[in-house]
C-alpha cells in the first residue's frame, strides 16, 4: 500500500486522499511539514486565518520497528512567532498514522465561528464529525472518553480550553501507550488547530504494517542502531534519572536561568533535581522508568505519583521543571508536578507559560516561589480565560508586553528555556538563530558545551559555537524527519555505528541508497527552506538576536554576558 | 538668547543644558525629534529600557505669533509599533518651551523602578524632583493640583495610571489653555515618559520672546498666512463643526469602518455628527468653538457638557468619536462623550483604546454598542490595570491576539483610524507605508480623495494614490516640523498665497532663505531619517501591509476590497 497525502477542508468540511507528489516522497516529519507549508502557506498569512494550514506527518521511519521512531511532526505558521513551525512529539500517533499509510494529514481552511468537530482517520481516510461533548474539556478526559467511545486502542491528537481559545502558549497533545499525554509544545501549534475547530483527531488501531523494501537489510540495521543506543551512557542516564538528570548538571555549569534569568544557580537545585525525583518516584510507588512510544530503548519518561501515591503526572521533563522550577523559584517538585499536570491537561506548552509566570513575578502579578498560586492561576485565570489568564496563555512575550516588563526571554517572541545563552554560549547560537524562535531542541549545543558529547567546546567562549550550531542545526533537521527521537543525537555523536545504521534503516525501508551527505544535505534544504519562508514572512537578521538584558545584565556565579558578534551571529547562515 | 538642548538623564538623575549641534540648528518639531532619536537610539533597543529617549520639541515657529504654530512634538522609538515615533498635539507647552529657548528636551535612561519624579523647566535648565503625591492619579486631577502647586500659567505635560502601568496604548497630555488635555496621542509614548519615572513635566511661564531675525518680514507674512487660513472655507467648516463635520461626510463616501471594519456606513451616523454634536453643545452651554491653543484662528475644538450642563470632555475629535461611535457600533454622543473624558484622564489614545474595543467585542468580551459597559471596562478595569485591563489597554493587536481574533485592523500594530482604505484606497497607502504604523495624519489623502482639496482624485480607483500619499507625506514631515497645525494643508493646498507665507515666517524668523524646494527636501529627508530607523530595526517591505481581511472582505456600500498591489505600496520609497 502506497503512502498517500489526507487533506482536510475545514471550510467545506471536504476530505481526500491524494498521491504523494514525487518531490515529497523522500520527506517525512519535519522536512516534510515544512516543505507542505513553504509550498502552500503564504508567509504573510495570519496564522489563525484561513489561510494557515495545519501539517501532521510521522517521520520517515515511524511505524518500522526501528527503535525511538514514534516522533509525530506536528507543522504550520506559528501564531506565537510567525514563523514557520514543526513541533515534534512522541505517543503513539505517528506509529499508527503510518501503518494506516498516512505520508501527511493536511488540515486547511476553517469553520463557521463557535463551531467544533472531531476528525477520525482510518486507511480509507478521514471522517469530519460535529463534537458537542467534549468541547471545553481538558486532555486527560478527552483522551478517557475517546477511549471509552472508541476503544482504548485507539490514537487520540487533541486540544485542551487553551487551543480551544487560541491562546498563543496552547500545544497539541499526543496521547501515550499508558492514555497519558505527550505534547507537540512549542509555537502555540494548539491554536492553530483550534482555529480549525478542531478538538481532537483520532486514529483506527490497525494491525497493517509499513512496507520495507529490504526486509532483512532493515533487521540487520535496526540491531545495530538499537545497541548502539543502549550502550550509550547518556542514554543510560536519561533512563535513570529522565532528562531532569540535568538539574544539577546545568546548575553547576552556572547556566540554569533562574528568578526570571537573573542568575545562573539555584539554591533550591537539589529540591528539583533528578536524583531526588527518582527518589520521590521509588517512594511513592511511581514508575522511574518509561516510554512515551512503543520501541523507545531509552525510557526517559516517567510517571510522578503525589504524595497520596496517587497518578500526578508523567513525561516529567528537565526543561519543565526547570521553568517552573529554578525560573520561577519554586522549590518544591509537588507544586511543579501539580502545575505541569494542569499545564498537560489545558493543553499548554510548559515552558512558554512557566517563563510567562517568570515575567509574571517579576511585574509583581503574584510573588516568585509561590507555587499553590501558580496551580489556582492555572485552574482558575488561564483555565478560564480570564484577562490575566489569557494575558499568561499568550506567553512570556505577551506577559512582557501587558506588564511593560524589559527583562522578557525570547526570541522571536518565543521563551527561551533552560539553558543560558550567557553562560552556555552554543546554545544562545541556536536560540537567535533557529527557524522558529528560541529552541533547545533545533540544535542541542549543551551535548559539546557541557556533556562531552561529540567532543568538548567551552561553554564561556565564543569560539566556535556558530559552527557547532550550524552542524548540530542542520543534523537536527534530518534526524526530525525521521521520526527520530533528538535523543538518538548523543550515539550519532560518539558511536561510529549508529548514524550509518540509521541510514541504512531508511535506505532499506525505501530501497533507496541514501548516502551521509544525501543526509546531510537534506538537513540544509529544509533549514534554507524554513528560513526562505521566514523571510518572506518580514523576518531579517535583526530578528535573530537575543533580547537586550543578555548583552547588559552579567549572570552569576560566572558573571559573563552574551556578547558574540552580530556578525558572527549572522554567519551561521553561510552554508 | 540662543535656543539650547535640554538633556535630562533618569538613570543618573542629572540635567545640562547643551548647545544646540549644527546639524540641528534648522530643525525644529518632527525633523528634529525624529533626528535625534535616529542619531542617538540604537533602532533594536528594547523602546521601555534605559536605550530608548524621549525627546520632546516645540515646531520651527512654535512661541512666535504666527498662527496655529503651538504644535508640540514628542517622539521616541515606539512600544506598540517597534518604530520610530513622533507624535504632535496642541496645548501651550510647545509654545511656553520655545519662548524659554528650549531647542528640544531629551530624556534618556531609566531610574530605579517604582521611583516617581516631576520635572520643572524654566529658561536655566530642568531640575528633576521626586513626586509621591501626585503618582496614580489623572490628567486632570494632576494639572489641577500643579496648578494649585505652581500657580495656573504653567505648563504642563503629563501622563495618567496608564502611562505609569506602561501600557502601550498611554498617551502623553498636555495642558491646553483652560486647563483642559491635549493629547499626543499615538504610538505609546506615554509608557516610554513611564519607563522613565516621569509623572509630569511642568515649564515656568515666561514673558521672554522668541528672537525673530527680520521682524517686520515675519509680521508681514503672519499677517498673509493668518488672512489664508481664515478665508479657507474647510477652516471655517472645521470652526463651527469640529473635525467631526466629517461622520456624515465619511459616512456617505462609504468609508467610515463601521463594527471592527465590516460596513462602511454606520446606522446612527446622524446622532454622532458633528451636526447633532454642534446642536448639544448649543443646547447645553457648552462652547462650539475653541482653540486648543493660543493662536490658532481656525479653532475646531469645543467644550462638550453633559446632560447635566456641566464640562463633560474637550477637543473631542472625529477620529475619537468614530472609533468609539461606528466602530464600537455606540451611537449615544454622551457615552462617547464620557469615554472620551476618562481616556484623557486615564492618558489613553482614544483611537487605539476604541479600536481595540471594537476588536474585544468582535471576541465577545463585551457586546457591540454597549458604551455604559465601555466606561465601566476604562475605569474599573484599564484603570485599574486588570488583566481584561491591561489587555485593552495594549491595543487593539494585544486584543487580537489575547483572543486569537483576526480581523485586527492594524498596521505595525498600531490601530487603523477613521477611513476605511478599501472605500478610500489613498489613505491605505498612507497607512501601509507610514513610517509610524496606521495613521492618517502622516499622509491625510482624505484631503483630496473625499474632500476636493488640492485637486480631486477617485477614492475608489486605484490610480494616482501612491503618488498622492507620498506628496502627502513628504509636505506633512515638513509641516510636522514648522510647529504648525496639520489643518493649514487645506489652504496650503488651495491658497497660492499660504504656503509662501509660511516659509516666509521661517526665513525671517531665523534670518535664513529657504525655497519650497528646500522645504521640501526637508519632508523627503525627515521620513527617509525615519525608514532608515525602522530598516535598522528589523522592518522590511512585509510590514508596509494592510491587514489580510482587507483584501478577502469587501465592504458595503461599494463591496469593495483593498487591491492596491504591493509591488505599487512599495514604489512609494521611490524619492
């Protein structure tokens, strides 16, 4: 069975399933959302307006049994940065939209005003249903009652009240082998989807599986790359600790923003660290240990349980926790897991809003540290949709432009997260420079800056991070077309067998012979071809800087700032 | 007595007296404003951070005797529009600092945050000291007791709670001759006068004289300038009308945006012309015509009282009546009246504030026409600085994208006044490529395209508008910096005599000998000063847009869209 393109109208609620254009049949996750979106979306577009479409594709290998390949790209205009978006994710959506041969569901137009509907995809393709029950509810029931309505089998993608609002901080929720829930986080992809009036799109378990051209080539390789996974240390230590791991780690680096990125350590570190969440998760009969997609050899999930024993939250992340955390003074990892449960449930990118709640405290809307405020703001302002719950579901940039606050992390009006550019320079490289505002994960510097991985770079010198960046950017590309977890990053780094087995994978699975410059190649196209579209939209070098306070405020205990070139900044681009 | 720069520095709380640079010496208003925020503001700073300057300057013949010369200018990079801003009003400030010698006032940096200072000015330089009694409190109330303070022939430039709440819809008052508000009204700048700790301004009145070079030359001319703009017939209909004869003009050419810009034509037009409004103030004692300061022959403002026969508001415009009449769908003058009142007292654009009204009532926040509902939402909430509040007070693109609305009707973020650009394709123009975002006093084709002034163009073709804009343009920065009222363009464009007249003022008052063509080139150079601010700043081509709806929307009565190409908006740099 031959991939095939769904397509969606929400304005004439109109389906079709189309041929995949030969030029987009060696894409897939993020290389093929963004060139749906280069290819049909005017850049100049409102990104809540019909014109903006909404672009859901598993990566190239997704639905194989390659180990971590269940990412689900989720693209579209972004209304947070108005850039071109992709926001990756894991649950078990890609791996069941791939096995029904979905290449891409393309979701354009909208609806009436106020009026909201479901969509179910099967392999014949996609059926548009009005939805009344479930509108205004939160993910964790929504995903209960689909699961109830349609079998627990099912794949459920939906919005929470923030989407549904079209609250600029609102992501798409992914749900998980164990109901829960992943989120595509960043860009505010929720409203989008909300101002398609959709709530949820839910997907036919099907026993069907993906076509490997090489059978037994793909066997050999995928072997290969899942050893060369797990017998890498930092994938060992992500499924020890989860990527909380990297509390104490960036803390000591002197680069974990905290009080509103006024300083670079946080005494109350070792409160919300990983060690002592692996420790509260033992305690309470958690689960240390987990996957957020079928064949993940990492396991870096988890599943926190409150202090009554009782579920509380799950795929609990460092940069989450840090945001709320250290960002916002909140030493207490019940208040965080608590907030991060809300957060899961309206649908909301963790880090946008907790950085919003940092600038927040910093105009004096409620006291840093005060995290039971923070759990009623959620419930009862952005929940709700009140003036200053909306004013927070817009985001860090929308926090700072209510409050008249200067110091605002952001790029591209999109919160920066936990790593700072001061002190940890590669990755303030990736932040001013990504397609999509500020973004760890575009081009993960914190692997050479300060984990050793694929070699060592000074995180206080300036030296050398554009080049860092711009490799790790451009690989970055590739492997979130894939349908790769970023994680594969850290073997591809420093074992010489996992990145051929990779593509070895994808040549096997295509009965292709894709070469590593073929791959590397693809990685700059889908860069330039983001960027192009960037640049059509109105954005230009200036925009590619960070916020002011990075070049005049010094961060303890290092006392550095950011002060790499705008030259240098603007040479990331010559490839 | 040599005009000199007044400097005045927040972080560091000291004040010089500077002489005035040569490059400087022919400026005065917007050129100069304009000039020295492109000389001395790095275009990417953030615009309420210790970078940004606000410079406040009286026009190139502002404390003369020549007629309708009392314009102030301020200026500074905006924060609502990230652009380089001037904006002028009447009032006696521009009048009293230029009969003290002051060239232009700069004030730069930043205090300690929540420290509150007034500034006074007298002809030895400025003293900056600390206010507590006068912070949270209104316009009125704050001239009031300055007055009480200092004696009722001062000056005073003030903000209310929204320039210290930094909302970028806060605008800077100034005391007109009863004691009554003048506003500069766009672009934020009274969040900038906030970021920089200043409640007020207050200037010692003097009996000094502005040194005119060749006396009996500038009486001669004043005297042909003053005779020009009496016999103007749009003059005199601006005396007995107000600018708000235009409603019913507007209104039946099809163009006044009607309910957040979905009709062009309002059903209760008639009860919020300046007909009826003329007829009210008849009826009420109050005064149909009056200057908003001295000089002025063509006095267009007025002093509108209540029901109850008393002062309700002054200077009550048509921009501001349109936008919380048509546009908010309100046709009860007196809900108008009294929003307009508590704008001013509260030191809110009325155009911005209105406009975003009509966007939260397109979201449903409130329903259309409600103004009772209207007044409450600016005292209780704006005022007051809830979160709805401080939405509202953000503008209308902060209502926007608070509520995931898109049809915003803004251009670099800042509000769209009173002429629908699809039923009037000129003033698209001045909007889309305004150096200062929406704004139709920057290029007023209305002029020509509704009014019959300087020739007569088609409001509905498409021919001839970009050039008519840029003339528009060009001669409006030039008037911008004379300290003349922008109403003089009627008889400058149809009287031969006025616009000889005024640059004879110039030439005696400095002893100087420009030609039109020099006055001219000075408007050319003021907006190219301006775009190559914003160019720096990160603007391109893509900002100089109208909204997406204007060109999806047509709009009654002549179902008509903005289709204006954009290769032709951009010829208009062609200068």
């Amino acid at each position: 069975m031959a991939d095939k393109i769904f397509r969606v109208n929400m304005t004439d609620l109109s389906a079709a399933v189309e041929k995949v254009p030969a030029t987009w049949m060696g894409l897939g996750g993020r290389g093929l959302t963004s060139t749906v979106i280069a290819a049909e979306v005017e850049p100049t577009c409102h990104p809540l307006g019909a014109g903006n479409k909404l672009v859901i594709a598993p990566g190239l290998l997704s639905g194989t049994q390659a180990a971590n390949s269940g990412r689900l790209s989720c693209g579209a205009k972004s209304p947070l940065t108005g850039t071109i978006k992709e926001a990756n994710s894991g649950g078990t959506a890609a791996q069941m939209l791939a096995r029904l041969g979905v290449k891409a569901l393309i979701i354009e137009g909208i609806p009436q005003p106020d009026s909201w509907y479901g969509l179910h995809v099967t392999a014949a393709g996609v059926t548009i249903t009005t939805e009344t029950e479930l509108i205004g509810l939160g993910n964790y029931e929504v995903i209960e009652r689909l699961n109830a309505r349609l079998g627990d089998k099912i794949g459920v993608i939906s919005i929470g009240p923030a989407g549904e609002m079209r609250m600029t901080a609102a992501n798409i929720s992914i749900k998980d082998p164990g109901s829960r829930i992943r989120s595509s986080g960043r860009g505010g992809l929720g409203a989008v989807m909300g101002s398609k009036g959709i709530k949820f799109i839910t997907i036919e378990a099907s026993e069907a599986k993906v076509e490997i051209a090489r059978p037994e080539d793909f066997l050999g390789a995928s072997r290969a790359f899942a050893k060369a996974l797990i017998d890498n240390p930092i994938s060992q230590a992500l499924g020890q600790y989860g990527t909380n791991v990297l509390v104490n780690i960036i803390n000591e680096a002197g680069g974990l923003p905290t009080r509103n990125f006024t300083a670079g350590q946080f005494a109350g570190h070792e409160k919300i660290s990983g060690e002592t969440m692996h420790d509260t998760i033992v305690a309470r009969g958690g689960k240390p240990k987990h996957n957020c997609h079928p064949g993940c050899v990492i396991n870096c999930s988890q599943i926190y349980n409150g202090k009554d024993k009782k579920y509380l939250t799950s795929g609990f992340e460092y940069e989450s926790i840090w945001a709320m955390g250290a960002d916002c003074c909140v030493d207490d990892l019940d208040h965080i897991a608590e907030a991060d449960h809300i957060m899961d449930d309206l649908g909301l990118d963790t880090i946008e809003t907790s950085v919003a709640f940092g600038v927040a405290m910093e105009a004096g809307v409620l006291p840093f540290g005060d995290g039971a405020e923070v759990c009623r703001m959620l419930r009862e302002e952005v929940g709700r949709g009140t003036g200053i719950g909306r004013i927070i579901g817009g985001g860090a940039g929308s926090v700072g432009r209510a409050f008249g606050v200067t110091r605002v992390p952001t790029v591209k009006n999109q919160a920066i997260p936990a790593y700072d550019p001061r002190a940890i320079k590669g990755i303030g490289i990736t932040y001013a420079t990504s397609t999509q505002g500020a973004d760890h994960t575009m081009g993960y510097t914190i692997a050479t800056n300060i984990l050793g991985v694929g070699g060592k770079l000074d995180p206080l010198s300036n030296e050398g991070q554009v080049e860092l960046s711009r490799n790790l950017q451009i690989a970055t590309a590739a492997i979130d077309s894939t349908g790769m977890c970023l994680f594969i990053a850290f073997a591809a780094l420093d074992d010489a067998n996992c990145l051929p087995a990779l593509i070895d994978m994808i040549n096997a699975r295509f009965g292709i012979a894709l070469t590593a410059d073929d791959v590397t190649n693809l990685g700059k196209t889908i860069l330039k071809t983001e960027r192009a579209f960037n640049l059509a939209a109105g954005f230009t070098s200036q925009d590619d800087r960070l916020p002011e306070f990075f070049r005049t405020e010094p961060i303890a205990p290092h006392n550095v700032v950011w002060d790499i070139d705008n030259a240098a900044i603007d040479s990331f681009w010559e490839f």
